[in-house]
C-alpha cells in the first residue's frame, strides 16, 4: 500500500532493492502454471478433450450417439455416482439428468407410473445369466405385439412424448421417476446404453401364474436373489392390483399380502393381486422378507433402489466416454 508521499515497507523488505514505478509498489507473480488433472497414470494437462472414437455395435445394435441423445450437448457418460468425473463433466451431467427428468415430469401422471414400470420391468426381466441375452436393451419397443406386453403401448408414449424435448427415449429413468412422483425413493439412473435394433427371445418373463418356486427359478435365471424379487415386486402397490392407493408408492403391498384378503368370499377382495403375488406369501423364504418390509417402509425403499438400479443395468452395454 503507498501513497503520493511515502511509502511503507514492510521490515522484512528494508534494505533490500525495490523496483518502483511512479508511486506503486511492483511485485513479481510467477506466470500460474496451466492445471492438470491426476487420474491414474501420468497427469494430463488440461485441455478440450478428443471425442474418443464410438464402440464397434454388434450387428443387432445401435450405437447412441451425442445427438442422438441430448442435442444441444455432448453425451459424457452419466453418473453422478462416478468419482472420477472432472467436476465440470459432472456438471453437464448433472444438468442433463435433471432436463430429463423435468420433461418426463411433465407428461407423468401419477396414475401412469404403473405403465411406466411394467415397461420398465418387460424391457429389463428377459436378461438370462446363461446365454447372456436380453436385459435393458429397449428391445421392448420391438416387442410390444406379444401376448405379456398388452397394454404397454400406452405406456410407451410417456417418455416419447419426453423424447420430443429432449432428443432420447429412456425408460429407465421414466420408470424411476414414475417412483418417485409417486412418493417412492430417488433412484440415479445411467445413462448411455446401447440399444438393440431387434426383440429378445420370447418366454423370458415370469408368468403371472407361477408359484413361489417358480418365480424363484425365473429370478435367478436373471441373476436375481428371493430377496431382490419381493422388493422389485413391492411395486405392485401401484395400479390396479388392490393393494392399497393406486398412485402411492409406499409398502402397502406387504402389509396386504400378510392379510391374504382373497381368502374372503367377499366380492372385490377375492380378486386383489395376481396368482404370483399371493403366491410369495405361501413362501417361508418370501415371508420372511415380506414381512419385513411390511414393518420397514425404510428398509423396502432402499432395497428396491437398489434392485432397481441393478435390473435397468442388467444385460445393458453402455458407450464408451
């Protein structure tokens, strides 16, 4: 600090030469040195990245391209979850899940979020661990005439309407935010799969008349443990089953199956849940879980986060950054 007059230095710098200029005191500033970012091997110096070159698709794929996807932005592989996304990658990443999921609030109902995760479930519940096809591929756009699939054309339209706006058809994140919208837990979806250009075999899912072994052997086919099957299959608390609102995603599902209501002659209630859902509860294994969850509305919304996370991830390929 100086004035017109006299200037104050600092005792550790009297007597020692000082370059002035008028009546301003002039220090030297090393140059800053350009920022590098430590990843694994050697540092990178800071710079725009090269868009690196897409995967090679199989012959019954398509590669989702930038433009395909966002637009406006180029696509960085999306999860927020990822701890070694440079901050500003996150950023865009973050900005692009939350557009997403804005539009798709937009045309979601909640009296749609039912259809939303049938086709979420359809799309992802034909993953077989044995011969590694199907999973969450979009193939069900390619499979919407088959028997187990009626109705879901209906549901497709909730995230093509989405698509308008945001250049991507994405059911996972749909189905997540059909969740949430709902009052369920929120789930971070990935982004940047590889869709399939065919169908997936027939008679991968579960029939809606199998017992308890049944849905077990189906389940692991998927890679799916008991436990992970009754979470995923609390989601029958939305819709039209019977077990308690329609639109609220809450654990009213388990309490009801515990009850067993269709054991009463009494009209409606005869008719709540499907074969398979009455049939969990014939299940030591199942009950167990059901049972908890039914007592723990907590405990169900974090493991279905987490069934769900894995079923949109199961079978997927997903494009290289």
């Amino acid at each position: 600090m100086t004035t017109n007059s006299t200037r104050w230095i600092h005792p550790s710098l009297r007597g020692s030469p000082v370059l002035s200029s008028s009546s301003c005191l002039h220090f030297k500033i090393p140059a800053p040195k350009p920022p590098t970012f430590q990843f694994v091997g050697q540092p990178i110096k800071a710079k725009a990245p090269a868009t690196p070159p897409p995967p090679i698709p199989r012959a019954n794929e398509r590669v989702s391209r930038p433009s395909d996807l966002f637009g406006r932005r180029e696509l960085f592989f999306l999860s927020t979850t990822v701890p070694f996304l440079v901050p500003s990658l996150i950023a865009v990443a973050a900005d692009e899940i939350f557009q997403m999921r804005e539009e798709i609030g937009k045309v979601l109902s909640k009296g749609k979020a039912a259809g939303v995760l049938r086709l979420v479930f359809h799309d992802a519940g034909t993953f077989d661990i044995y011969d590694k096809t199907g999973g969450m591929n979009g193939s069900i756009l390619h499979e919407l005439d088959r028997p187990e699939n009626k109705g879901l054309k209906k549901s497709v339209k909730i995230p093509e309407k989405a698509k308008s706006q945001i250049d991507i058809l994405y059911p996972a994140v749909a189905g997540a935010e059909a969740v949430s919208v709902c009052g369920g837990p929120k789930i971070p979806v990935q982004l940047g799969r590889i869709d399939s250009m065919l169908a997936d075999p027939e008679q991968k899912l579960p029939e809606e008349s199998l017992d308890a072994a049944g849905l077990k052997q189906c389940f692991q086919r998927t890679g799916f443990s008991t436990q992970e099957l009754v979470a995923l299959s609390g989601a029958h608390t939305l819709g039209s089953k019977g077990f308690g609102n329609p639109t609220i995603f809450d654990n009213s599902y388990f309490k009801i199956l515990l009850e067993k209501p269709w054991l009463s002659s009494a009209g409606m209630s005869a008719m709540i849940g499907l074969p398979s859902d009455r049939a969990l509860v014939e299940d030591d294994e199942c009950t167990t879980w059901i049972s908890k969850y039914a007592n723990d509305q907590n405990l169900f919304f974090e493991d279905f986060k987490d069934a769900y996370i894995k079923l949109v991830n199961t079978g997927a390929r997903w494009r290289s950054i």
